[in-house]
C-alpha cells in the first residue's frame, strides 16, 4: 500500500480463488424522432449504450433542437427493461426507474436551432438493457423532423453544423463514460512502486502476461501500475531515468492495453521520498518533477487512449505552515503536470489526466482545494481522485473499533458524498485510487471476517450509488500472482458482489454455544439491505423453517433442537457451518461453535520475544485493553485503553499462544503493573497481568 508504514514493511500473501471472466460490449443506437406543436418544433435523440458490464452501464444521450430556440427542457423516456439510474451529469434525472425525465442544468438550458444539449448517466440493469424507443423533448414526441404544420425556421437546416462548440482546450473524450468503463480496477502494489532497484525488490515476482490475463479475467476492467522513479533518476538539472527501466515499465504498460484494460500510471513514493520537501525547497522540486513528467508524457505520448496519468501519489508536505499552503503546493504540482502533458502533443493533448486532493484524502478542505483548482484549468479531460481505507480505528482494530458500526458507516458515506457532491455533481468524474482496510499491511485477519465482509458489502453498493469508480490496493497479500488465486475466497466474492448488487448480512457469523452449560436457542439480527430472506441451508440441505428455525422480521432464531443437533458432540471450535441465503447477493455464512472461557497461564519472557500460553477452548480474540493499576492507559496510544490488533498484541490459534510484541513493551513503564483484559468474540473477557523490568517480562493469570 501506499502508507509509509506499509511501504517499510510490505506484506505479500498468495492464496486464493479462481475467479471467472467477466465479460464487457459495446452496444449503441440511435433513434430519430420528432413533434407536433404549434410553434416550429423538432428533436433527434441518439442515445448510446457507451460501455455495459454485468449489472451496470453507463449511456450518453444527445439532444438535438431541430425546430425554434428554446430556454429549458426536459427529455422524457421509458426504460424497457426496468433499469435504474444511479447518477447523472449535465442533467437531473428523476425518478431513478421506470418513466424518466432528464432537466436542464442552469449553464446548458438554452439550446439553439440545431444546438445541441449532452448528458449522461451511469445505471444498472438486470436481465436485459434494451435501448429506450421513444423519447419527448418538452412534450414533443421527436422523430427528426420539424413539425410539417409549421414552418422551417430560417436557421440552417438538420444538416447544417450548428452553433460552434470548438475551443482552444483540446476536445473532451467524454471522461465520464471513461471512468465508468473502469470500474472495477485493481493496483499493481508493490512491484514498479518499490523503492528498491527493480519490480521484485519488495518481493513481488516479476510481472507476466499470465498475471494481466488473470487481473482481467477476474472481471477487472482496469489497473493502476504505480511507479517510483527516485532510484532511476540521474542527477539534476534533467533527471534523466534509466532506459532500461522505462522500457520494462513501458512493456508492462503496453501488455495490459493490448489486453483491452484501461491503465493509469503514476508518480508514486516519490510524494514523501523528495516532493515533500518543496516548502523549503520549490524550485529544485518542481524541476524535478517537471523533467519526471517531460520524460514520462515524451515515453506515452502516442500509446492509447485507455491510459490515463496521474499527477502524484497521496501528494504530501513537511516543514511548511500547514493545509492552506499544502493545498497550494498541490495544486502547483497538478498545474504544472497538466501544462506538460498537454504541451507533448500526441494523444497526450486529450489524454484523461488524474488529479488528487492533498494526501488524496476526503477532507472538505482539501477537497474544495482541488475542485476550485480544477474549476480555473478549462480543461474537459481532468478526472479527480483520493483513496479511502476505511474509518481508521475499525480499519487497524484499536480503540475498541471492531465492529462495523454506524460511525464507520457514517465515516464512508460522507467520504464519498464530499467527492460526489464536489465533482460528479458537477460533472467531473471520480476515480477511488486505492482502497481497502490498513489492517492488510499486517494481516487480513487483523478485522473479523463478518465485520470484515460487512464492511465491504457497504463500501461496494455506496461506490457504486454514487458513480465512483474503485481500484483495490494489493501489494501481493490478495491476488496470489503466481498461482492467481486469491488470499480470501469471501473477500473477493463480497467485493466482486458488491459490483452489481446488494448483499444481505447478518449481527454477526458467528453463534457461540456454551460447551459446558445448557443449549438454548440462538437469535441473529437480519441486516436485508432491501433484499429479501429466502432460506436457511447446511451445505446444499435446507433446514426446516419452523422447525430448525423462525424468522419474525429481521429476527433469525436457531431452536434449542436445531443448536443441540448443529454442535453434535461439542467439540471445541466450529462444529457446523450455516449459509443464510437471500434474493440477491453472495450467501452469508454462520459459524455454529462450541466454547468455555478461554485459560490463560502465568508465564514469564523478554520484551522481545513475550507470550502467554492461552487454552482458547473455541473461542477467538477481538481486542485487548491495558491499564495501569490507577486506570491511566498504558502501552502505545495511550489515548485508548484498546491496543491496536497485530501491531502490540496477536493471537496464535495453532501455537495456543497471544503475543505481546516489542512495541507494546516499548511504551510500558517499568515496575507498573499492567492490567490486560481480553475481549474475546463470545462476549468472554479475561483479565491478565504483566510487569516489565527492563527487558524481562513476568505474567500471571
């Protein structure tokens, strides 16, 4: 990824799933049209299929003022085949499905003889996408032709050039429909972005053909290949990159477009290895980055279209005064990227170029920083972007953030609306650079597998609501790149699923049964996400609604007779395995478990090397909390008492162990003991306490 702390200490995990094709067409039509008014009136409609995926499209319509000017509009139409749109640009479109009207924006209300007005939206489909037939403009069916009633207005006539839309930016390729085409992307993390000499230096191997085939035929349409260039510059005042490198770069460059995939390229570490010193340093910075771009525009200045540029990774600042001046700097940099780029001619002159907020972060600041940046450059092909790994205590695990809950909920849905409402609104798309969960840097396991899949269910359908296009960040820990399978089967399915379609989920997946104690029913709340609850399965049998279980609106009950039977002769750890299945989306899996408390054992060791023999006895561990005997917070962030998961402490299932690791001792007092209480998923907590003496460590249950 592209944090430092993940760049220092890249994790790479290959195991995985083999997904299928996803396939991608064309389709357009065009449908001629016209009226019957008393004034001068007549419209041509072409409205155009410009991309369609499983479950999604996005379609361009032109309108075409064939009879008197007119000062407003409104374009109406059926959809077929029941789509629904999700957003739209240089229109308002309501309602979402069924028979539509698309109104005017303020700058594009007037449309002259044969003036014309474009929009766009992106929607999605089920079963069918078949093109609309019949369209009215302000009440007047269009059919291409001027009322015969009426007389032909003097104006030059359909086959005229209307009014002029030329300017002396270069023309738009429609970077909406671009950006939609991409959807979903994947990152090529921790290969050309390494800052050590060569693609596999982080411990990646070097990219094949078979890998890019994989990427698309995991149903990508895009991928985003970062690149450090540091290391392969010569010294000022040109900069120049070693020729071997480039080349490399550019073949991998140049396999994935043979392959139909959208690209985007960038300058990545550099942001904190060298661009963050412009504060102090502006002119020797912005040289340097001017002869990286001059290179790098010169090298692709005749590739294809599908390759986009983006300015800088998660653009950044030391030593200066703060965001206003970083805001500043930022928009510097883009500016300079832009005027570049757009001066190498070739395809670069329209080529989509990728701006970023400062850090790429959603912070309403930086994000006004940017659009009003973008407002003053009077280009078409401008695409903004940011990145998003998630509410951050439920994204590391601290600060007793381990569930998905309404503020991680609440911390995505404005991420996303602050980009939405400051550029797709106004018809500039959004490109999410990067995404995922920072516990990855570490491991997946880092978030609990439900609230794990939780999370991703939302993060997918509120993208996708809002029209903006996703690339994952995999440094290697999710796309096994060898064997091209995947790390987490249910990961990538919920995220693939999320693409289309909602999927339902539930409190948690998992139910815990006392071993010891008397079995009784089991309830799980039903999050439906509007879908609808279809059954209850063990493997491919049905359980028995009534018998084995009730729903009573989003109440799910195991009975007493079903648990007994589920946890047999109850075995410590998961004696069976339930799919929730609904009207749409991935099924949610529930683990039935048998467990005790879990037994910790008084133990002694070093601060390096610390751990403390547990009896799990089924159970799993959520957090884990630290105090001094005065209840102050110790260990590291002591503004929470909840340590972070798999940085200060981590569970070892197989090795019956939980590990205390140097960081935690790093910031413990000596001679104060520490009291740990550990919250495992069953609702069980254990107390435990430690002591630090210089290096030693002693532990009693």
């Amino acid at each position: 990824m592209t944090r430092l702390h993940s760049t220092l200490a890249p994790l790479r995990r290959r195991v995985g799933l083999v997904a299928g094709a996803v396939a991608a067409f064309l389709a357009a039509a065009t449908f001629l049209m016209a009226v019957n008014a008393n004034a001068a009136a007549g419209c041509q409609v072409v409205y155009t299929n410009a991309s369609q995926w499983g479950g999604g499209f996005v379609a361009n319509v032109s309108v075409t003022n064939l009879g008197d000017p007119i000062n407003g509009w409104n374009l109406r139409w059926t959809f077929p085949s029941g789509q629904q749109v999700t957003n739209a640009w240089n229109a308002t479109i309501s309602p979402s499905s069924g028979t539509v009207t698309a109104t005017n924006m303020s700058y594009n209300a007037a449309i002259a003889t044969n003036g014309k007005a474009e929009f766009g939206f992106q929607g999605t489909w089920s079963g069918s996408n078949t093109i609309p037939t019949s369209f009215t403009l302000n009440g007047t069916t269009c059919t291409g032709t001027i009322n015969p009633s009426s007389p032909r207005p003097s104006s030059p006539g359909p086959s005229s050039p209307g009014p002029s839309t030329s300017s002396s930016q270069p023309p738009s390729q429609n970077p909406r429909a671009v950006v939609a085409a991409m959807q979903p992307g994947w990152n090529l993390g921790n290969t050309f972005d390494a800052t050590g000499q060569g693609e596999t230096s982080w411990g990646n191997p070097a990219v094949t053909t078979q890998l890019l085939d994989a990427v698309k035929a995991n149903g990508f349409k895009s991928i985003r290949i970062p690149g450090t260039w540091m290391q392969y510059q010569g010294a000022a005042p040109n900069y120049t990159i070693d020729a071997t490198h480039l080349a490399r770069y550019k073949q991998v460059v140049d396999q994935a477009l043979a392959r139909d995939l959208y690209v985007m390229i960038n300058v990545h570490h550099d942001s904190w290895q060298w661009i963050n010193q412009m504060p102090t340093n502006p002119t020797g910075v912005l040289q340097r980055f001017n002869a990286t771009w001059t290179q790098l525009a010169s090298t692709f200045r005749d590739s294809s279209q599908k390759l986009l540029f983006e300015s800088n990774n998660e653009p950044q600042f030391a030593n200066g005064s703060g965001d206003a001046q970083y805001i500043d700097l930022n928009n510097q940099l883009n500016a300079s990227f832009r005027n570049i780029v757009r001066a190498s001619g070739g395809n670069n002159a329209t080529r989509i170029l990728v701006l970023p907020t400062l850090n790429t972060d959603n912070a309403q600041a930086k994000v006004d920083g940017l659009a009003s940046a973008m407002s003053s450059y009077n280009d078409p092909n401008l695409v903004a972007t940011f990145h998003y790994y998630g509410y951050w205590p439920f994204s590391v695990n601290i600060a007793g953030g381990y569930r998905f809950d309404a503020t991680v909920q609440s911390d995505l849905t404005g991420a996303f609306d602050r980009l939405y409402n400051a550029f797709i609104a106004r018809g500039i798309p959004v490109i999410l650079g990067e995404y995922g969960l920072l516990g990855f840097d570490r491991s997946t396991g880092t978030i609990e597998q439900g609230e794990k899949l939780k999370y991703f269910e939302f993060f997918g359908y509120h993208a996708r609501t809002r029209g903006i296009t996703t690339m994952l960040w995999d440094n290697g820990q999710h796309l096994n790149r060898t064997a091209f399978t995947w790390s987490d089967n249910e990961l990538i399915n919920q995220i693939k699923s999320s693409w289309t379609t909602r999927s339902a989920n539930a409190s948690s997946d998992q139910v815990y049964v006392s071993r010891t104690n008397a079995i009784t029913a089991k309830t799980l709340t039903l999050n439906l996400n509007g879908l609808s609850f279809t059954g209850l399965y063990q493997g491919s049998t049905a359980l028995a609604q009534g018998t084995d279980y009730t729903v009573s609106g989003t109440t799910l009950t195991l009975t007493q007779s079903a648990v007994t039977r589920l946890v047999g002769s109850r075995a410590y750890g998961i004696n069976a395995t339930l799919q929730a299945r609904f009207s749409a989306g991935v099924p949610w899996r529930i683990d039935v478990i048998s467990f005790d408390p879990p037994v910790l054992t008084s133990s002694s060791g070093t601060t390096s090397a610390y751990t403390i023999p547990t009896q799990f006895r089924g159970d799993q561990l959520a957090t884990m909390e630290a105090k001094y005997s005065d209840g102050s917070f110790a260990g590291p962030q002591n503004w929470t008492s909840f340590k972070e998961f798999d940085y200060t402490f981590t569970p070892n299932y197989t090795a019956n162990t939980i590990t205390l690791k140097p960081e935690f001792f790093a910031e413990v007092n000596d001679a104060r003991p520490v009291t740990l209480t550990f919250h495992f998923w069953s609702g069980t907590q254990v107390t435990y306490t430690v002591t630090k003496s210089g290096s030693s460590v002693t532990g009693t249950a």
